[in-house]
C-alpha cells in the first residue's frame, strides 16, 4: 500500500509527532506508515483521513501487488 502521509503532513505543517499525537498513536507509527513498514488498520486510515479533512483515497491508495 502506497500513502502520501509526508505529503499531507507537509501541507498541514504536522510534524510526525503532531498527526501522532491527533490520532492517538506513536511518532515511529507514523514514521512505520510513511516508510511503508506499517499497513493501518481501516479505523486508523479513516482517522487520518479525517485529520487532514479529506478521504482515505486522497492518502492511502493500493499497489497491483496488495490484490495477490
């Protein structure tokens, strides 16, 4: 699963410590999610959809390899 945290963290100037802390998990959390070593769980996507006011779509998307 690819992701576009760093992305929407840079717009909203969150620092991996700053979405952690809104979405009640730990900086490495993030920092797993970001270097791809982390697949959340759905609630936790749609928390961090949420976050940055936008859909988990916008955020997370699949790769042609997560369908196999």
């Amino acid at each position: 699963m690819q992701n576009n945290l760093k992305v929407w963290r840079a717009k909203y100037s969150y620092t991996q410590q700053d979405l952690a802390d809104k979405i009640q998990v730990s900086r490495q959390t993030i920092n797993a999610m970001e270097k791809g070593k982390y697949v959340p769980s759905t609630v936790l996507a749609l928390k961090i959809a949420n976050v940055f006011d936008t859909t988990v779509l916008d955020v997370f998307s699949l790769e042609t390899s997560d369908w196999t």
